[in-house]
C-alpha cells in the first residue's frame, strides 16, 4: 500500500514513526529549508521597499539644511582661527564653521537696527537740538513741557534729573520732582512726541 505525505510542516503519520526513517529526516529538512527560504524572501521584499523611503528621507533631511545666502549690505565675516584654516579636508570641521558662521546672524540683524536708529536720531536732533541727551547732565534742574497723551494740554514741570538712559530711540532720563510737598520719579523717553520741550533751569554749585 502507498503512503501519501502531506505537504504541511506539522502532520500525523498512518504508520509508525519507525517505519520510514529516512525519509522522515529528508521531510524534516526540506520542510527546514522552505520555511528558512520564505524567510529570506520577506527580508529581501521589506529591504526593497525600505531603500526607497531612506532615500526620500535622506533627499528631504539634505532638502531642509539652511543654504547660506549672501546678503547685499552684509559685513566680511570674520576670521575663526587657525584651528578651521588648517582643516579645510575635514567634513565636520567644515559643518562646525559654517554653523558658527550662521549665528552671525542676529549680529547682524542688531546692527541694521542700530545704523537706522542712529539715522533717525541725528535728524530730530537736527531738527531740535534740545532732544540731544548730552544737552543736561545729572544734578541739573531741568524744566520740561510735556503731555500725558496727545489729547490733552500740555504742562511744564521742575525738578531735578537724577540719571540717564541711553537706548537708542528709547533714552530716557529720570526726573526728580516735588509737587505739594511730594517727591514724585518720572521717567521721560526724550526722543517721544509727547515731549515738547527740556530747558536747563540751573546748574549744581560745584
């Protein structure tokens, strides 16, 4: 009588396991064999469609990095040392300076600011040479005309200046004034269109 195997890895033979060992151990091998080809299969299909989506990662991460431009009213960058001269091969020293070249930024940024403040300032001093704030010194009494808002009448008051601010458009100075009896601080920006006007009453006796 002929014995039919099934083709599955786990089965159950009509005769004993005694009676064809032979064939038993090539069974058991080609079963082996299968299941580790199948495997090897799976890796190679999954490896093929993962190289794809590293390289679109790789191309997006490349596409992302900053490209430096070069600005019309930047200034020369300035020089980083030896240590990036003599290691001008070197990839990562390479990635290192360009990184450090790229915090210049803000720098840069700051001084655009500054030279068009500085602009602003020589035309209102031009314009009204009392808003110059080497115009007073601290200990001088002071007599200033200002508004609380630009609706409102203007009002002149004394007292004496007590220190002084320089921030660009934002000096200020700080007056010392006694009305009725009362120390009042006020902090005036000097460049603010509700300052009207600052006269030098007196001078500290030296």
């Amino acid at each position: 009588k002929k014995v039919v195997f099934p083709r599955v890895a786990h089965f159950h033979l009509p005769l004993s396991m005694h009676a064809f060992p032979s064939r038993m151990k090539t069974l058991a091998t080609t079963t082996r064999l299968s299941a580790s080809l199948r495997e090897v299969t799976r890796t190679v299909q999954l490896m093929r469609v993962l190289r794809p989506m590293e390289h679109n990662f790789s191309s997006v991460s490349q596409q992302r990095q900053p490209v430096p431009t070069q600005q019309p009213f930047a200034r020369q960058m300035p020089w980083l040392g030896a240590y990036y001269t003599l290691r001008e091969d070197d990839p990562a020293a390479m990635r290192n300076r360009d990184k450090l070249r790229g915090r210049k930024t803000t720098a840069r940024g700051r001084f655009i600011v500054q030279t068009l403040e500085q602009q602003e300032i020589t035309k209102m001093v031009a314009k009204e040479p009392w808003r110059k704030i080497d115009s007073f010194d601290v200990g001088d009494t002071l007599e200033v005309e200002q508004r609380s808002s630009l609706s409102e009448q203007p009002e002149r008051m004394v007292g004496i200046c007590i220190a002084k601010h320089r921030r660009g458009l934002g000096t200020s100075f700080r007056l010392l004034c006694k009305p009725d009896d009362l120390p009042v601080e006020y902090q005036l920006q000097i460049f603010s269109p509700l300052l009207l006007d600052i006269e030098v009453r007196a001078k500290p006796a030296k």
